[in-house]
C-alpha cells in the first residue's frame, strides 16, 4: 500500500480537467487562433494550452466540429460588439462588412473556416438582423434584401478565407508578388502587351486596399439597384 499519496486530493491534471467550462475552453481557443501555425486548434494543443487531458474538451462539446463552429460564433459576436447602425444604409453595410474581416483577420485560423460554414447561433444571427435591417432601410423588399445579403454575405466570407489564407502564408505571399513580376520581364510584350506594363501596379496592392477597394464597387452597384 502506497502511504505517500494524498488522501482525497486527485491529480493536478484531473483537477484543471473538472474546472473546465465552454467559456474557458472558448478563451483558450481564441488564444491559439491569434498565431500563424496550421494546426494551432488541434485538440492536442488546446489542451496542452488548458493543462489538460485533450479527451476532457468532450465533456462540453461532442467534437471538434462543434467546438470550431463555436469559436466561429464567438468571433463573429466579438466583431459585432459595439455595433450602431449608421446614418444611412451604406454606412451601416460597410461598418459591417469591415468589422467581420477584421476580427476573423485577428484570428486567421477561425476565418479559414468560417468562410465555408455557417455557425447558426448568436453572433452569426446578430451579424444577419444587422445587415437586413440596414437593407429595408435602404428600400429593399423581403426577396431582395435576402438576395443582396447573399451577396454581401458571401463577399465577405471569401474574400476573408483568401486574406486569411494570404496571412498564414505569411512571407511566401510577397515571395509570389515577387515572382510574378518578375516572371513578366521575360514575356512577349508585343503579344501581352497590357499585362506586361500593369503587372508592378497590380502587384503593389495591398491586400486590404483591393478588399475596400472591391467594397465600395460593391455597395455602388447595390445602390444602383435601387435608383432602376
């Protein structure tokens, strides 16, 4: 009989286990997801970020998937923390649509999955009222606030993932600017002559610039729409 042991007092690593909840498990998620590495959210990780048994995650949720489209949930719900809508519908769709790519550009990992989900809870139901709500002001009826949202929605949505994706990447992004310049030093610029004198131009935009940029091509033809 082993008499060195406590009495009653179970492991240090089964104890941080039993105070475990969603909401720290959440915290300690968005923690990981802030970083660049690709498997920043595996289940080995979270827990070793919890102190912890990673198989202690499926006492609150039933797997990874539930889990990641939680965190998704609380990233859109961090975005939309503060939100008033704007003096006018443009306003409202734009402050909407530059909250959502900033907070999932805070958190690359969640983003990368975000823009092939949909989370069907709180945060994501809170960005949806928002947008349709900014929509009917602008004059929209029922069916064509659901068609411009789809479109606002997925905009959003993709171009996020791909600008994720360009952060993850991190310096082999530039690395492939560079290398498509440079790839049109050698290219027939009597067949290619247009590619061939913009290519530096397009190069030098930043991601970001082109996502505004692309915005407000965006909202100018959804106030098109409403001046037919």
């Amino acid at each position: 009989m082993d008499n060195d042991k406590p009495v009653g007092k179970a492991p240090a690593r089964r104890r941080r286990a039993q105070g475990l909840g969603r909401e720290v498990i959440l915290e300690a998620c968005l923690r990981l997801a802030a970083g660049t590495e690709s498997d920043a959210l595996s289940f080995r990780k979270i827990g070793k970020e919890l102190g912890a048994d990673p198989t202690a995650l499926y006492r609150h949720f039933a797997g990874k998937d539930e889990l990641l489209l939680a965190l998704a949930d609380r990233v859109i719900a961090m975005g939309m923390d503060g939100y008033v809508p704007g003096p006018g519908w443009e306003a409202s769709v734009r402050d909407l649509m530059l909250r959502f790519r900033a907070i999932f550009l805070h958190y690359p990992q969640v983003a990368t999955l975000a823009a092939l989900r949909v989370t069907r809870q709180e945060g994501e139901r809170e960005f949806i009222e928002a947008m349709l709500a900014a929509l009917r002001q602008a004059g929209f009826g029922r069916h064509e606030s659901a068609l411009v949202y789809r479109a606002c929605g997925d905009f959003v949505l993709a171009w996020t993932g791909f600008s994720a994706g360009l952060v993850l990447l991190g310096e082999k992004s530039a690395q492939d600017d560079e290398a498509w310049v440079s790839s049109y030093a050698e290219v027939d610029t009597e067949r290619y002559p247009l590619a061939a004198d913009s290519v530096e131009t397009m190069a030098a935009v930043r991601d970001e610039e082109n996502y505004r940029f692309a915005l407000e091509l965006l909202l100018g033809g959804i106030a098109a729409r409403l001046v037919r």
